[in-house]
C-alpha cells in the first residue's frame, strides 16, 4: 500500500449486494457506465440507506486483483430473465475484503455511484468530504493518475497562440 495507490470508491444499494461481493469475491458494473479509472488498485464500498445504520458510510475495502468483461447472465445465473441478462458488465476480482477501524461516513445523503481517491486520502478520511482534500501531506491525485504516463513526442513551436493538444498514452489507453 502506497500514499499514491488508488482507491475507487463504489456504490453498493443493498445488503444482498454486498453479501454478494463477500461471497463470491467480486463486483459488478455495468459496461455502459463504467468510470474512467476502472483500474484503481484498491476498491472501497459505499453502502447506500438500505444498510440502516451503516447506511451513508464506507467501511470495507478489498485489492483488485483484475477484471473481465461478461454478461450479467453470466454472473448471476439465478436471474437469467432479468431485463438486462444479455448487457455486459465489468466483474472486478477482489482480494480479501478488510475493514477500517473507524467507517468514513456521510452527515447527509450523497449521490455517489463511484469517487476516485488515492490511498493516504482514503486511510486518513472520517467524513466522505475528506477524500477530496488537497494538501501538503496527500499526494496528488491529477499526479497519481497520470504518473505512468510517457512522454511521447515534443513539437517546437514559435507562434505562442498555437492551441496545446497533450495526449498521455497509458498501457490501458490513452488520455486526451
């Protein structure tokens, strides 16, 4: 674990859900609204109103350890006439799931589906809007992201209105 590890936070509605993610050692997300940064080395769960008193907070966290793309059919057989059983969904491995001594929690209700942290943010975070902070001590997020990045090419340029297009080209794509 590494201050500039990062951590994808993800949106868990239901107990069931989660139980799931327990059990069977992975998690879901639907190929069409899949966030940038799927590759995060760690995911977070944040549990939504069902989770009564845990409700709003996250608590638990596991190592990605990959992912592949299937259809849902696939992941969850028992609900094979579900109205999206031929979508394709993202299944994200997970190592071991640990718990953090003290939930980072929410005062409110947040509309979070997925929020992209770095790992001494995540560690150090009590309320949801401690993940965001910026600092001396937290390493950057932009800098975490685009660390392994590659300078490709430099093109000179004596007309300083000509407009700057930077594209970092990463091994899981390219940023533009």
């Amino acid at each position: 674990m590494y201050p500039d590890d990062r951590v994808l936070i993800a949106y868990v509605p239901k107990p069931s859900d989660f139980a799931l993610i327990q059990e069977q050692g992975w998690y879901r997300i639907p190929y069409r609204s899949a966030p940038k940064g799927l590759h995060a080395e760690w995911f977070a769960f944040y549990f939504g109103s069902a989770f009564g008193p845990q409700k709003w907070s996250v608590s638990a966290y596991a190592p990605r350890l990959g992912h592949e793309l299937v259809q849902r059919r696939e992941l969850l057989p028992s609900q094979s006439d579900h109205p999206r059983a031929d979508d394709w969904y993202y299944q994200i491995q997970l190592g071991a799931i640990s718990y953090l001594k003290r939930p980072i929690i929410s005062l409110q209700w947040r509309r979070i589906t997925f929020l992209h942290t770095t790992w001494d943010r995540f560690q150090e975070a009590v309320e949801i809007n401690d993940l965001f902070l910026d600092g001396d001590t937290f390493v950057d997020r932009e800098f975490s992201i685009l660390k392994d990045g590659r300078s490709h090419r430099t093109y000179p340029s004596s007309n300083h209105n000509d407009r700057l297009e930077i594209t970092s080209l990463f091994t899981d794509g390219q940023v533009t």
